[in-house]
C-alpha cells in the first residue's frame, strides 16, 4: 500500500507558510495529498496497460484511494479486497505464487486439484479479448464435469443423467473430462475429447494443473507512486495554498 502524509517531502514546505497562514495549512494540504493519490492511481492504472497484456476494465478499476482530511492527513491507495485472499496483481509486484482463481477453488472442492497446485491453459483453451479463458467454456467444463461427478467419478457418461450429458458434450462440441493424476502421456488437468465428425475424435488439454506458479516481480508498483509524488506533491500543495490564502483574502 502507498501512503503519502506530512511526513512526506512536503514537510519542509509546509514549514515556510506555518508562521503566517496556519489556518490555511491543513486544508491546502488535505488537497494535495489527495489529489496526488488520484494521479499516482491514474499513473498507476497506465503502468498496468503498459505491463499487461490487455488488462480487463475490473483490473483497471481494482485501485482504490482513501482521501485525505483536515483531522487524517494520510492518503492511500492500494487493491480492492475481493474476499477470498490477496488480490492477483500482489505477486506482480512482490513476486512468488499467485492466490487461488475461482474455478481452481472448485477444482480442489471436487478433489481433482491438489493442494497448493494452480490451472494454467493448454493448447485447446478459448480465451476472450482480454486473453483470459473464456467464460462460456469454463461453463462447459464446469457443466459437464458436474454431471460426471452425479452419474461418478470419472465417469464414461454411462449413467445418470444421459440427455443432458449429450447435451453439453453436442454444445461443446466433444467431451470434457478432468485427470487428477497423470495417465499415460496425460498430465493431470482438463480435456477435451473431441466429437469423430470434427477432426478424428483427438484429446486437446484445456486446462493443465502445476505445482505452482512462480511470478517474478514486473509491476513497479512503488516506484511509480514514488515518482509521481515526487513530481506532483510539492506542486499541489503550493497551488492549493495559494488558492486557499486568496480565498480568506489574506
């Protein structure tokens, strides 16, 4: 998280109007600490477009800030919580293994993911415009997985809910089925296992499970709002005093 307060290079400043505007100082600088945190969001949010590949509008908005006051003269910005672990951006910045995604919770709830293990895209994975897998074959799998675990694990499809398993394997256009462990030439993972009529009835991996997902630091994250405070907040300050000593007509 950044934090910008008094403490910051703009004590120094401050001191120079202490003696003959200290009405005005509190003010003046609740509003350059915050609109200093608005630009180092700003420029934060263009480093992420510059780093990322096609980052998704919710990543873009994933900053939050906490303005200053005249009684709280401390600013911040830092991710959003999104209630099941630290945010994903956190090892970009820090580095080391990324939290659990959503359908890699539901993985290891069915047991096919093992503990500290991650998914990441086969070959036969769809993604959407901002390259991540695709929603609506994620609800393939999920769909089709679910009727396996109804009818049995792993099962051939020879039991339980048959119109709808041919269902979802027709609108797939083959079959999904998930590995825990490896099998023959098949790392665990996802599949698919495609219908005769649309290339010979091949298995493509969808999803294949890690051990882990080792992220090396790439979002300057601190470095960015070190650079732009440097830049913005002595600036803001000296235009926000200024208005507020013509504003009392002093």
């Amino acid at each position: 998280m950044i934090s910008l307060d008094v403490r910051s290079n703009l004590a120094q400043v401050r001191a120079q109007f202490a003696k003959d505007y200290r009405q005005q100082l509190p003010l003046a600088t609740a509003k350059a600490l915050t609109f200093t945190i608005q630009a180092v969001r700003e420029a934060e949010r263009a480093e992420m477009q510059r780093v990322f590949d096609r980052p998704t509008p919710f990543t873009l908005r994933s900053l939050f800030i906490k303005t200053a006051t005249v009684r709280d003269l401390t600013a911040r910005t830092w991710f959003k919580e999104l209630g099941f672990g630290p945010h994903y951006l956190v090892p970009q910045i820090h580095g080391g293994d990324r939290p659990l995604k959503r359908m890699e919770m539901r993985l290891q709830r069915r047991g096919l993911l093992p503990a500290g293990w991650r998914v990441v895209p086969g070959s036969a994975v769809k993604r959407d415009a901002y390259g991540n897998v695709n929603r609506g074959q994620l609800t393939q799998i999920f769909s089709q997985l679910e009727l396996q675990f109804e009818a049995g694990y792993e099962s051939r499809f020879t039991r339980g809910t048959l119109k709808a398993q041919r269902r979802a394997i027709k609108k797939a256009g083959g079959r999904y089925f998930a590995i825990s462990r490896r099998h023959g030439r098949l790392a665990p993972g996802v599949y698919l296992r495609e219908r005769e009529r649309t290339g010979g009835g091949g298995v493509k991996p969808v999803l294949i499970f890690v051990s882990g997902t080792q992220y090396a630091p790439r979002f300057d994250f601190y470095g960015v709002a070190r650079r732009v405070t440097d830049q913005q907040l002595v600036p803001k300050f000296i235009e926000a005093i200024h208005r507020e000593i013509s504003r009392s007509g002093r």
